[in-house]
C-alpha cells in the first residue's frame, strides 16, 4: 500500500506535484537503461532463433556427411525395391544389397500347421442339451411354426426345453386323428424327427411334404439347428451342431476338465472356476509366445489352433496341472512295455501328441534356381540374396496361353531419400540465410554484428564455390542453384537456394559416384578438402561450438550485459528512491516551519 500525503498543508503550495516532477527526471535514467536491457534481451532472443535456424542447417547437412559412418547412417547407399507384381511377392531391401534386377516365380505359398481338438461326442448337440444355451445363449425360445401338406403346426419351445422335448413337441403336434373314441383316440404320425450325430433330422412320414418355419415365428429354431431341406424333402442340419456356449464357464461346459495350468507353444495358461472358452481364447490369442490363433469352430465344435509360423512343425501342446490337452485330444496317454533281460515287462505311461495338420513350404524359383522356404517370408539366408527379404503374397499364375509370367524385383538407389535430402538442406539453408539477413539490416536487432554477416557470407560464399576433385565441381552441376535475379532491389532471389529435381535425379542416374563426390568428396569435414557438405559442416560446427564458436561467445557477451543492466537498473532505481525520500523529509521539514511561524503570528495578533 502506498503512503498517503498531504500537500502543502501550511504553505498552500502543491509541494507533491514538485516533488513528483522532479523524481521523474531521475527516472529517466532507470528508464533509460530499462530500455538498454529490452534492447539487449531482444537481441539475445534473435541470437536464439537464428541459432536454431544454424542447427537446423547442420542436422539437413549431417544427411550426407553422416555417411562417413556407414550402414544405415549412409544416405548415399540407401535402397528401394520394387516388384512388378505386389500381389505375387513384395520385398524389403537394406543398404547391403547390390543394385540387380532379378525374376521371381511363386509355385506354392508356405502354409501353417493346424492342431484340432478332438471332443468327439461330448461338444455335439443330444437330446439332452438344452435349446435355450445354443448358439452361444442366443437360441431364441417362443412360438416355431411348421406346415404339414400345407397345415399349419404350431408348437411352443419353453426356456427349459431339451432337444429331445422341442423334437417330441413337432411329432406330436404334427400328427392328424385317424379314429377312435374320443376318449381313446387314433393317431397317424406324419413327422419323424431324431438327433443323429449332432444333426436334427426332421422328415415327413406316410409321403407328407414338411416346410419348417414361419415369418411369424418368434424362436429362431430351425437357423440355430443350421436345418436344410434336402432333395428328397428330408430336414438336416448342414454341419453337427455346438452344443458348447463359448460365454460358459469351461470347467461346466466340460465334465472331467481339471482346473490347473497347460502350455501351449512357450506359454502357459490357468484355468480355474471363473475361466470362460472365450476368456481362455482371447488369452491365447493376446500371448506372443504361445505362437498360435485360436478359434472355436462352431460348426465341428472344435477348438482350432493355428500356428503363425508357416512350416512342417509341430504346435507344442502339454498338460500341466491341469488335463486340458488329453480331454481336448491333443494329446494322448499309453502304455509303453519294458521288458528287461531276465524277462520281466513293466509298463510306463508316456504321453504323446495326436496327429496334427502340418503346414507346407513355400517353393519358389529364382532366376530359375529353385528356392524352398519354411515360410513365406523368405530372408538373405535362405534367397543367398544379401540384404534382401522376400515376401511371398500368392502363387505366380499363367497367361492364356499357359506361360507363367515371373515378378521382376528391381533393387536400386533410394534417390527419393537422396531428392528428400537435398531439399531438406536447401530449405534449410534458405531459411538460415533469410533470418540472417532480416535481423543484421540498418535498425534490426543485430546490425553490424560483423562476425554473423561473415557467417552468413561464408555461407554462401562455400555453397556456390567450386570444389578442386571430381567431374562435378558445382551445386548447380546436380541442379542446386541460386535464383535468378529479377528487376527489383530485392536480393533474397540471389540469395537463396532452389533445386530442379528432375536434374538432381538425373544426375544421380547418371553418375551417383560423381554427385556423393561432389557432396562429401573424401568426408574429411574440413575447410579446405572434401565436398561441399563438409566444408558447410565445417562452417557450421565452428560457429556452433560450445567453447570457441560465435552463438556461445555471443550469447555470453549478451548476458553478460543484461547481468550489468540489471545490476545499474537496481543501483539507479536506489539512487531515485532515496532522492524521493531526501526531498520528501526536506518539504515536510518546510511546511512545520511554516507552520509553526504562523502559529507565532497568530499570538502575536491577539
């Protein structure tokens, strides 16, 4: 809060206005030297940004002359590949292949092994099971209607209904009185329906035409039982049908399974009283090292596990605690006799695995030398093709005329990562330039700082110059050159850098030994050998260093004289702040002098 005084109290004289106008003449000089640091912090923020436009050029030229490292650093060995036919083989291609164009013919693709359960009996649908659980517990209960010689039957499937009650209900219902007493009635049966085998077959009886269905129907019976009428009228299901909920607890679903563990591939899994076929599935599914795809097969109601390597190999799959494998059939027990030499046999049980689909190999030809792969992905090591991979996408197809035509794989230079290089670096440079010189001109932050317009000129100057080695000596040999300069008084067209790709690519397919020698030359980063690269790099890592380049003694210089601003600002505003209080004291002192002479008068009156 600030103090609260009283003008001129005994004088009549505005003594705060005076002394307000004369501290504000000292302040002039705290100002001043507040609009010195402002000045200066500017600067420092320009030396900043120009510097990260510096840095930037530096990493768009490390772009080429990090290739004096080698492998994956060097722009100049990088590689593409192409196939002429992706939908055959397509193909991935690193810096160690050499530049060749070869022919590829797919005969057979690599297929993956299959491990079926074997249930049997146990996941099929009986006359026991329970309709409403089918189809996952989305088997719908209500009214099924069927028509015998065109009469309409209509039954009704309660929730608890098995298949068998749902069976006996269509007979039942689809029978027609023959005779009798009304208290002893006849009956003929026109409908015959059974579960056979995990099949419904329905049929009609004494030559009766049977059509399943209603659009009025609200149970979804006949879809769920996947019934067909055949050619001869009869009823039946397409596949066995699943009498297995896959949302069920396994260990309910499946009477004998034991809780425990199991492996399948590398991995192991539990299951206890909460684990669903689903839940073990999306488990199985999620594990990299299991190294299978898991799927029940609703229509053989059967766990199907897929190996996601292609290959004749075998998918691991052993019992721990629990006996998951053997009461699925992936595996088996038996007894295996030991006779030992005085005639005594003793018999021990050894579990082996069932018979499972093994996948095949993929076949292929290479420039007519025939390649076999496990998988379809076919490395260096099997193609004898360094630093090429083969994917192998389908098999290769003959024309009309019965010739099958190969997929050319061309490998070559990446002279599209060459082309985004250059322009990465002339942008760069381009944008280093222009914020030197908006920043350097009459009135701007950094005018006449001499050290940053030679930077500047050194700049330009090594990337427009000759080099001495090479049949390329310019930039503008490979189609980097400055604009051309236009009618204004404008220099920025001739200043800055513009690239002709189609010349730049050009030149590469030309002579790409010509254009890395131009750029990095023999790679040695000075000033006075190497490419234009180099001495760019050179330039550019000196003006940059930490210790001796002109960005830190710069930046130093500049702090240093915000720290001195600072310390005058906090001296002078001092010096202000006490000349405040010196002639604030001295008018108060005024004004009780002439008060107090008042005070005399004033009894000297009376």
């Amino acid at each position: 809060m600030g103090e609260i005084t009283f003008s001129g109290l005994a004088s009549g004289m505005d003594t705060s206005s005076w002394i307000n106008a004369l501290v504000s003449i000292k302040q002039q000089s705290v100002t001043k030297l507040q609009n010195s640091k402002t000045t200066v912090e500017a600067s420092n923020n320009v030396l900043n940004t120009i510097k990260s436009k510096i840095t930037n050029l530096r990493s768009s030229i490390e772009k080429f002359t990090d290739a004096k490292f080698g492998g994956s650093f060097d722009v100049f060995s990088k590689n593409k590949v192409t196939t002429s036919k992706d939908s055959v083989v397509s193909a991935n291609v690193t810096a160690d292949a050499a530049k060749q164009n070869f022919d590829v013919i797919v005969n057979k693709l690599a297929t993956a092994t299959k491990a079926t359960s074997n249930l049997g009996s146990s996941a099929l649908v009986n006359g026991d099971t329970k309709f409403a659980d089918l189809a996952g517990g989305k088997a719908k209960t209500g009214s099924f209607s069927f028509y015998v010689d065109g009469e309409k039957k209509e039954i009704t499937i309660e929730d608890d209904d098995t298949v068998d009650k749902i069976l006996d209900k269509i007979v039942e219902a689809g029978k027609t009185r023959t005779g009798g007493t009304d208290w002893r009635p006849t009956y003929t049966k026109n409908v015959n329906a059974t579960v056979q085998d995990g099949k419904i077959v329905i049929s009609g009886n004494n030559n009766k035409d049977i059509i399943l269905g209603s659009s009025s129907d609200e149970s979804n019976f006949v879809n769920v039982m996947g019934l067909v009428k055949g050619s001869d009228g009869t009823y039946e299901s397409s596949s066995k049908v699943s009498s297995v909920n896959t949302s069920a607890k396994i260990l309910e679903a499946f009477d004998g399974l034991d809780k425990g563990t199991f492996k399948i591939g590398n991995a192991e899994f539990t299951i206890d009283e909460n684990t669903t076929i689903k839940g073990l599935i999306s488990k199985i599914n999620s594990s990299e090292d299991a190294g299978v795809t898991a799927y029940w097969d609703a229509s053989q109601s059967e766990l199907v596990l897929t190996s996601k390597t292609e290959g004749a190999f075998n998918i691991n799959i052993e019992d721990g605690t629990s006996n998951f494998a053997e009461k699925f059939g992936f595996t088996r027990k038996e007894q295996v006799a030991n006779t030992d030499r005085w005639g005594i046999t003793t018999y021990t049980t050894v579990t082996k695995l069932n018979d499972q689909q093994l996948g095949d190999y993929a076949e292929l030809t290479i420039n007519g030398t025939t390649v076999i792969s496990s998988s379809n992905t076919v490395t260096s090591e099997i193609s004898g093709i360094e630093g090429l991979t083969l994917t192998l996408n389908g098999v290769s197809k003959a024309d009309d005329s019965g010739t099958i035509n190969p997929s050319t794989v061309k490998v070559e230079q990446d002279t599209d990562a060459l082309l985004e290089a250059a322009k990465s670096f002339v942008n760069a440079y381009n944008e280093a330039i222009a914020n030197i010189d908006d920043n350097t001109a009459y009135g701007d932050a950094l005018y006449g700082d001499s050290a940053l317009t030679s930077l500047r000129t050194n700049l330009r100057r090594t990337a427009t110059a000759s080099i001495d080695e090479g049949t390329m000596k310019l930039l503008s040999d490979i189609g980097i050159t400055t604009g051309k300069a236009n009618n204004s008084t404008s220099t920025s067209t001739v200043n800055t850098l513009q690239i002709d790709e189609d010349k730049f690519k050009e030149a590469l397919s030309k002579n790409p030994e010509a254009v890395k020698e131009l750029l990095v030359g023999d790679n040695k980063g000075t000033s006075t050998s190497g490419g234009v690269m180099n001495k760019l790099e050179k330039i550019v890592e000196d003006s940059l260093d930490v210790s001796t380049g002109y960005f830190d003694a710069k930046a130093k210089s500049l702090s240093s004289k915000i720290k001195t601003l600072e310390n005058s600002i906090t001296s002078a505003q001092s010096r202000v702040d006490a000349y405040q209080k010196r002639l604030e004291k001295q008018f108060s002192n005024m004004e009780q002098i002439i008060s107090s002479i008042q005070s005399s008068y004033s009894q000297l009156s009376i």
